[in-house]
C-alpha cells in the first residue's frame, strides 16, 4: 500500500531532490510526496489530503515555523507522526521538537539514507498503530471506551494474562431488534439505510447508558446490552421501555414515498452468566462479552416477541410485577428448551 509523505519546506531545491532521491520509490508506488512552503499549507494540505501518513519539516519557515506546526499536527491526528529535518540540530530545538510530538529529528545537510530508514521507521510504527486502532473499533466494547493507555496496551506483543481473567455473574441481558429492517436495507440507499439505522443505535445506547448498562455488541440491526448490579433487571425494562417508546415515535420517509415506522422486538432476561474476554488472544481480537443459557433465552424471547413487544420469562415477572406493568402472553417454544416457557409482555 502506498505510504503519503508531506514535505514542508521553504527551500524550492529541496522538493526536486526528493523527487530525484525516491524516484525508484515514486515508479513503484511505494511513496507518494506532496509539498508545502510553511506550515500554514502544510494545514491546508492535509485537509485535501487527509490519507496523509507522515510529515517531513523543516523548522525555519515564513508564516508558521515547524515547532509551532508540530502542534497543530497533534490536533488534526494522533495517528499523523512527523520527523523534523532541519539545519538548526541544537539541543534546544531537539528538545522542543520531541516535546512537541516529533518522531525524530534530522539534521541537515540530509543524508538520504539515514532520511529512508528514517522514514521507513516511522511509517512501519504508523500502520502498527493504524492495524491496533482497527483493532480496537471492531471490538464492541473498546470501540465505546477505548483510551490512550489501552492503545498502549493493545499494541503490546502479548496480552496480560490478567485479561483473561473470567468469572461468574448475575446479570440482565437484554436484545433489541429493529423489527423489517432488513427489507429497508435492501432497497434504500446505502446512505440512508446507515443513517436511519445509527439514529436508532443512538437512541438504544443513550438508553442503556442512562440505566447503567453496558452495550455489549452491535449483531446487524440489533443490539445486545448487559446490566449488572444492584436493580439490574428493573433498570433493563425501564431501558427498554424508553427505547420502545422512542422508536415507536420516529416516523420515515422512503425513497418511493412509503412510510417506514420502525419497531423493536426486545428479549430480557436475568441469571447467572459467565462475563469474560472471549476470542482469540493469537490474534489480539477479544470481545468482552458474557455467555451462557440465560443470555441464550434473552436472545430466544427476542425472537419470538413481535414488532413493538417487550418480553420476559415468568421468573422475571415475578421480580418486577409490582413495579410495571406486564400482559400474559402464553406459552411458547424456545429452541433447545425441552419444555414451553411461559413468558409476559411488559406493557409499561
């Protein structure tokens, strides 16, 4: 994959070497440089160019110098890493510049070789942290609540094993599912079927987070959250009821002037889980998640609740009857269960 390298300098040779010292290198798309004279460009050109890998400055620029512009760097992107190559290699400007954020620093006259390892350094340590942040977003939990120090972590070579770590819990585990979403999918836009269906994540997340809940994964047009301690199954309901009554509000209008008005189907459900990291550590790909037959029936009652339903087993009727509202519903028969469960719609 080619690497993008952006030059600031105000020395007009300086562009021209380039081109002449990684020629090689340009003929085989293994870099491409774009230029600017001073750091007041080189801002606009990382806006044109946001795919932008490293930055090779000079510090002595009209405009904006190159210490100054090592700032605003660390505000565009944590991810863009820069190297200063410059004819004033005093202690003073190596100090602030490393302060600053620089990856390393260069002095000139460039020497071209140690300029390559340099650079091949640096991008090597960009694709690490852009592979650990991809990482990161694709698992559910960490995508929420990631910070700096489990960045750090996340591109040590192994996992503590204290990530390992599981254990047993007495939780609430609630699905929700956007009931007829799958045919909007199929023929709307693209672009409006992420934005409707982001608007009703938003909607789930602020819930669960309002009652303390956890959302533990994102499974196509449905959400798995998880409450843990003291009122963990009222604290569900309520959450559910919030998103129940949200969604029923929202009312859509589609490409051939249909109107869509979404609806949930949630499953809840309480019981001992086990709560862990589950994956591969080999692979640095874990979701911390819980599983076990009482996360299996939370699923199962969502699937077998109807559009604008929220439905529950009679063990946690019976825990929170006097507090809402709820409707017998019957019987039903939920996969690998041998006998019916005898399960309530929760009204309000």
């Amino acid at each position: 994959m080619k690497a993008k390298i952006l030059v600031v300098d105000d020395e007009a040779d300086l562009q021209l070497l380039i081109k002449q010292k990684f020629r090689r290198q340009i003929r085989e798309e293994e870099y491409e440089f774009i230029f600017a004279e001073n750091g007041v460009q080189a801002l606009g050109m990382l806006e044109d160019h946001p795919d932008v890998d490293m930055v090779l400055s000079d510090i002595n620029m009209p405009e904006m110098d190159g210490l100054t512009l090592l700032v605003k760097l660390g505000e565009v992107s944590p991810l863009l890493k820069s190297v200063i190559v410059s004819a004033y290699g005093d202690m003073n400007n190596i100090r602030t510049a490393m302060n600053r954020g620089a990856y390393d620093f260069l002095t000139k006259p460039i020497d071209f070789k140690d300029l390559e390892v340099t650079m091949s350094k640096t991008l090597k340590y960009v694709a690490q942290l852009k592979e650990t942040l991809k990482a990161v977003r694709e698992n559910d939990i960490l995508r929420m609540y990631v910070d700096s120090s489990v960045l750090e972590f996340m591109t040590q070579d192994v996992f503590s094993k204290s990530f390992m770590v599981s254990e047993n819990i007495e939780a609430t585990v609630v699905f929700m599912d956007l009931c007829g979403f799958t045919s909007i999918s199929e023929k709307e836009p693209a672009d409006h079927v992420v934005k409707l269906i982001n608007k009703y994540f938003d909607v789930m997340v602020k819930e669960i987070i309002a009652q303390g809940g956890l959302v533990d994964k994102f499974m196509g047009d449905a959400v798995m959250a998880v409450f843990r301690g003291a009122y963990h199954l009222d604290r569900a309901v309520e959450c559910s009821l919030a998103v129940r009554n949200q969604i029923n509000s929202f009312k859509e209008e589609l490409s051939d002037q249909t109107a869509y008005n979404p609806k949930v189907a949630i499953g809840v459900n309480s019981g001992e889980m086990v709560s862990g990291n589950i994956g591969s550590a080999a692979l640095k790909r874990l979701d911390y998640t819980v599983i076990g037959d009482a996360v299996n029936i939370a699923q199962r009652l969502q699937a077998v609740a109807k559009p604008g339903q929220i439905v529950v087993p009679e063990t946690a009727y019976h825990k929170i009857k006097e507090a809402f509202e709820c409707n017998l519903v019957g019987e039903v028969n939920l996969k690998n269960k041998t006998n019916p469960v005898l399960i309530y719609e929760v009204i309000a």
